[in-house]
C-alpha cells in the first residue's frame, strides 16, 4: 500500500522556537495533504488543506501565521510551528490524497511536539 | 453538518472474546465511512471502509463493519479479540470531499 513519511516522530522544543514537521508520500504523487491536530484523548481535528503550489487553505480558528504551511512539489509538505509554546503541544497528523477521490487518504504516523 | 458519535470512550474487553465499537453518524448526504486505528505514539491505519455496495465490509485484522442506512451506524465487531488489537480505535465520516469529520475515538483495551 502507499506509504506516507512523517518526520521527526518526536520533537522537544523550548517555548519561543520554530519547529518544522515533514510529510512526505514516498510512492505516489499527493497533490493534496491535510494536517491534523490531536490532543490528548480526543478526535483529530483538521487544521488545514495544503494544495501543491498553492497557498493552503485553513479551517476556521487555525492561526495562519502560528502554522505556515508549505506544499512545494508533490511529494512534500511542510508545517511549520511558528514561536512555539506550551499550548502548542499536541500531536500532529499529516496525511496525503492518491488520486482525485478522497477514499483514498493515507496518514503519516504523527509528530508528538512537546513544547517546554 | 455532518458528525460522528463513539458512544464509548474505552471498551475492556477479555482475549478470545467478541468485541463491538459502536459509531453512529448523521448526515444530509450520502456518506463514506471509515474505521482507523491507532497505536500508542503513531498515526492512523485504516482498518476499513464503507463506499457503497455490500453493507458489510470486512477488513484487515479480522475485523468488520456493517452499514446501517436506517439506523446511521457503522459498528465495528471482531469474533475474537488478541491482545494486540488493544489500541484507539476512530470511526470517520467524508461526504466525498477532502474533509473527513472523526469520532472521539474509543479506546478498546483487551485483557488476558
């Protein structure tokens, strides 16, 4: 099946700093990827929709500026938090869309961000 | 809208044992219909889903789900359990576009 590679796993910031999260379809083109914010114990939350080459698209209440996202060839899309903080802390979730139809979505296996 | 409901927030179930994850959905659309599952520390992988045609599905792992049109579920049901099946389990819901709208979860955890 298809995989989708999301790096690092684990990362440990301290508050103020940047992190970049990585999330790559190593064996298809993915002109769509999503990011997904979970916290503890509860659903998957989508944060926004990263379209190759074009800017993403954020769903209501995502700060635009707080997670810039990048979508710069069709196998990569970047999240970048920005100025980090405690309350950024979650688990992050990529996944990617093989094809034009969305039964087809295959997901990274998370980022955990802990912020300090 | 479209929304998800896991009634159950965790399930203890004992190994060999059946198991039922319960999910129920509303929607105004026709629907997709998915499960996911989830280990500690590591993303989701899909166990199965519902497009359209036969309203039981199988999937990996000995599990299965049946569409339920007139009661909006699609419960999740597995004859025998291991304890390797201990883990969260989502169920989801897409109308066909990029979104998908997902349960709470349910934490099933398998004892010996």
């Amino acid at each position: 099946g298809a995989v989708v590679s999301q790096h690092p796993s684990r990362v440990i910031c301290k508050s103020g700093t940047s992190v970049k999260i990585e999330c790559r379809s190593l064996d298809f083109q993915a002109t769509t990827m999503f990011w997904y914010r979970q916290f503890p114990k509860q659903s998957l939350m989508l944060m926004a929709t990263s379209n190759e080459g074009s800017k993403a698209t954020y769903e209501q209440g995502v700060e635009k500026d707080k997670f810039l996202i990048n979508h710069a060839s069709l196998t990569l899309s970047t999240l970048t938090v920005t100025s980090a903080h405690p309350e950024d802390s979650s688990f992050y979730i990529c996944s990617a869309r093989r094809g034009a139809t969305n039964e087809k979505l295959f997901f990274g296996s998370g980022t955990q961000l802990s912020v300090l | 809208a479209q929304s998800v409901t896991q009634l159950d927030s965790q399930v203890p179930v004992f190994e060999e044992a059946p198991v039922e994850l319960r999910c129920n959905y509303s929607s105004s659309v026709s629907v997709y219909l998915f499960w996911y599952v989830q280990y500690p520390n590591q993303g989701l992988q899909l166990l199965l889903k519902y497009l359209s045609g036969s309203t039981l599905v199988k999937g990996i792992n000995g599990f299965e789900a049946e569409f339920n049109k007139s009661q909006t579920s699609f419960h999740l049901r597995k004859p025998s359990v291991h304890i390797s099946d201990t883990a969260e389990y989502f169920c989801a819901v897409s109308d066909g576009t990029y979104k998908y709208i997902f349960g709470t979860g349910t934490r099933l955890k398998v004892l010996a």
